[in-house]
C-alpha cells in the first residue's frame, strides 16, 4: 500500500444521507507566490524544483500549528497550450510522488506535457513534509511483519502482540500530528496546494490508495477539479476503507497467480517450475507447508529465516508486476535447492520507521479496527480455507487493532453527487487493487464516471501494465477532455 491529502476552513463538518461537507467547503484562495528552489534527491530533471505549502495540522483548528506539505513541479512545456496543473497523486499510505514529475510524468504523451504542470508532493506525515516517526522496534519492521502475516498453525496471537508493541510505541514517541493522518485531511491539504498553485481546479492522476484520495477530494471539492483520472482503483466503503483494502489481497492473489502459473510451466522458459499450471499452483502451495514446518536460514534479513510466510510475502511482491515473475520463481528454484534466495533490498531504516508510521495513522485514523482477537482468529481460519494462496493474511490485525483513540470524523462517503468529470482505468487482473473493488468504486461513483477496464495483468494500468488501447484512452481524454461515453473493454 501507500499516501495523501488537502486543505481550510469555512463550514462545518457534517454527514448527512451521504453528504460530506468539508471541514472548509469554500476552500482556499492562493496566498503568497510559493518560493520554488532545488529539490532533495538525485536523478531528477533539471527543469523539477520545490516548495514548501503550509497547511493546519487540525483543518478544524486553521489558527493552530501548521505543517509543511513539500511539493514539486515541472511547469508546462508548451505555455500557449497550458491548460493547468496534473497532480500525481501517489499509493500507499506511505508514498510520495515527488520524483514522479522527472520520472512517470515523462512518460506521459508530449500533448500532455504540453497541457500540464507535473506536480508531485510528499503527504502530511512523511518526509520531507513534516515527519512523524513511532520508532517501533526494528523487528516488528521485518518483511513479514509489516502485514499480518499468521503463525504456522495459523494463530493470530503473534500479529495480536505486534500490534500491542507497535502502537504502544507509537503512541509513546510519536507526534501529536499523529492524530491526523487521514485521508480527509490530505484532500483538504491538496486543496490548499491547489489554491498555492494558483489554480482554480485541478486535473489529477491518482493511482492505488491514490484513487481513494482522488475520490475524497472530488467529494469534498467537486467544484474545484478538472480532469481526473483513477487507475487502479480501491473499494470505497467508508465503513471498513483500509480493512477491505487488506482483505482484496485474497482475490488480487487468486486472480493473478495464474497468468504466473501460465508463465511458470511454458516450456523454454528458463525459469520453468512444472509442467502445467496445476502443478506450478500445488507445488508453490507443498513447498510453502514445508517452509512453514522447516524455515530456511536467511542471513541479513529481518527475521532471520526464509519460512512459509516470507515465500507468500515474495509472491505478493511479485504479482505485482508480471515483470517480477522471474523474482518469485528464483525464489522456488533456490528452496527446491536447499537455500534461502538473496534478501531483497530495501530502503534505510529511517526512511522505513517514517513510512510505517505513517501508515498507522492513516489506516488506523480512516476507520475502526476491531480489538478481538477471537473475531481476527475466525476470520483468518475461514480465509484460508477459501483462499490458501494467501494463508489468511487478508483477514489479519494490522497494528490498528491495538489503536487507543476513536475516529476524529467518519469515513468520507464517495457518491454520484458532482460533475462528471473522472476516468477510471482498471486492469483485469490485478494482486493489490483486483476488480472487485474498482467496480464498487464505479457504482459508488455513478454518472460522474466512466471506466475503462484493461484485459492485462498486474498493478497500475496507465503506461504501466496495462495495454495500447487503455494508454491511449486515457491520454486523450488528459488532453482533450474526450471521454468514452460509456464503460469499455480494452482487450
């Protein structure tokens, strides 16, 4: 997963039959000329530079602190045919997108670039915006530990006790700001970066938990968006929000792992592991029991040993991208073998303690997480019964289990209420953000969109994993405003 958020003040909050009134509905008018210099990082376009947008920690406190929302641009590289501002809004909780002008935005088509401002942003919460840091115990940052992975046997109490250490430990170090990371908030700063561009509606392209944002803000703000695009999409139920997010690994899983299969036992393929996809499905399976019975040593990594858990972790991973496949079946091939495979890299341990904090408070703000262990436990054993691929992990308590404090405000309600002026863009087969969800946003989302769904594989369609036909739909809608006039198939 990965982050986001916006911006003022003026009205009050309210939900009413659906109906979020944002905390600062007239939103906020540009202030001072931002003051743009050189941006953190190596490998960027010249032409990228930063700035810093100060928005209220608490939107319903304006006068109070204030944060700083860092944020990047590269201006439009055709002045006379300049339409406004894109916002790259990035994945997580626990992304930023400010590499994104420099990197994924020079993918984009020369008219779109032309159209457009590139604009990328680091969320409230994660560095080089304001920080915050939990300082949790290094081992509950391993890569079977960051989602809730269960025992062997399939017991919860392992997951239930890292929770308990996580949040007692964020609770302890981390900042006030802590209390608000949520996604209303990074649309209500989204909406003071607007008004400090000097925008008066904003074109956007958010991707994973990216649309979810994309989606709030269109929410409270409609009247300020332009163009926005949605790829990649997540369940809006604003009742369970980043638990069902969890949960669609079950399906996302089951939905990819065959093309994986398909790939796995095509004969030539360097990497073959059986001879159909059947037996690439129950070998993965066999040889995931038998790490789980008999762990693998693994030097260098967090914990130690290569298990049945670290396996499903590394397919995840995998799916991800049908580029990675190669990845996972190295990995079988180095078990058959009677070795772990090499630790993947990962990022430093400052750079990790911020994103995971980070995503505690936003997941743990969005919605409330239950507190049983009894309830977590019979979910896991029902998931993977149904779903073994996954063993249970999609039913599992994250850290917000043990989250002490209640919902600031609920859940915002994405509805059909607003202009019609939004694109979804969905593969097919998709591990972390499968159909299903995408679906459950466009019905939420009624006449104000249109989606298009790409038969392709793998996370993030737009000149990513999708196809021609879905590129190209949704660069000529970025440029010219034209949309299908109804939902279609790129296959």
């Amino acid at each position: 997963m990965q982050i986001t958020r916006s911006a003022s003040l003026l009205a009050a909050s309210a939900v009413l039959a659906g109906l979020t009134v944002p905390l600062t509905a007239s939103a906020a008018e540009p202030g001072k000329p931002l003051a743009w210099g050189p941006c953190q990082g190596s490998g960027l376009d010249p032409r990228q530079r930063c700035a810093t947008v100060e928005v209220p920690m608490d939107h319903a406190d304006p006068g109070g602190r204030t944060i700083g929302i860092v944020v990047s641009r590269i201006p439009s590289e055709k002045p006379s045919a300049r339409r406004g501002a894109l916002l790259l809004i990035p994945g997580g909780p626990g992304g930023d997108s400010l590499a994104d002008p420099s990197g994924k935005g020079q993918k984009l088509p020369q008219r779109v670039r032309d159209a457009y401002d590139l604009v990328g942003f680091a969320p409230r919460g994660l560095a080089p915006s304001t920080a915050v840091d939990c300082r949790i115990d290094p081992a509950d940052l391993g890569v079977t530990k960051l989602l809730p992975w269960p025992a062997a046997d399939g017991s919860v109490a392992g997951n239930m006790a890292t929770a308990r250490r996580t949040i007692e430990s964020c609770v302890r170090n981390g900042d006030e700001l802590l209390r608000h990371l949520g996604t209303a908030d990074q649309a209500r700063d989204l909406d003071r970066v607007r008004a400090a561009l000097g925008e008066r509606r904003i074109s956007a392209w958010g991707v994973s938990y990216g649309t979810y944002v994309g989606a709030v803000y269109g929410q409270l703000f409609p009247h300020r968006t332009d163009r926005i695009v949605l790829d990649s999409n997540n369940d809006p139920d604003p009742t369970r929000v980043t638990r069902n997010w969890l949960a669609a690994f079950e399906t996302g899983a089951e939905d990819s792992f065959p093309v994986f299969a398909r790939w796995a036992s095509r004969p030539g393929n360097p990497y073959r592991l059986a001879r159909t996809p059947a037996e690439v499905r129950s070998g993965f399976l066999r040889l995931a029991a038998r790490l789980d019975r008999e762990p693998l040593p693994w030097p260098g990594a967090e914990p130690a040993w290569f298990d049945g858990n670290a396996l499903r972790q590394t397919m995840l991973t995998s799916l991800y991208d049908p580029d990675d496949h190669p990845v996972l079946a190295r990995a079988v091939l180095a078990v058959r073998a009677g070795h772990a495979p090499p630790v993947p890299p990962g990022p430093p341990g400052s750079v990790l303690q911020n994103v995971a904090a980070v995503g505690v408070g936003q997941m743990c703000n969005d919605v409330d997480w239950p507190d049983s262990a009894a309830d977590y436990q019979q979910d896991v054993d029902e998931s993977r019964a149904r779903f073994p691929l996954t063993a249970g992990m999609p039913r599992g308590p994250m850290m917000c289990a043990a989250w002490p404090y209640g919902q600031k405000e609920p859940a915002v309600r994405v509805t059909d209420r607003g202009p019609s002026n939004i694109l979804l863009v969905q593969n097919a087969r998709d591990v972390a953000t499968p159909l299903g969800g995408a679906l459950k946003l466009r019905r939420a989302l009624g006449d104000r969109a249109v989606m298009v769904t790409v038969d392709s594989t793998g996370h993030e369609a737009y000149l990513a994993n999708g196809n021609a036909c879905g590129d190209r739909t949704v660069s000529r809608f970025l440029a010219t405003g034209e949309r299908p006039g109804s939902d279609v198939l790129c296959e």
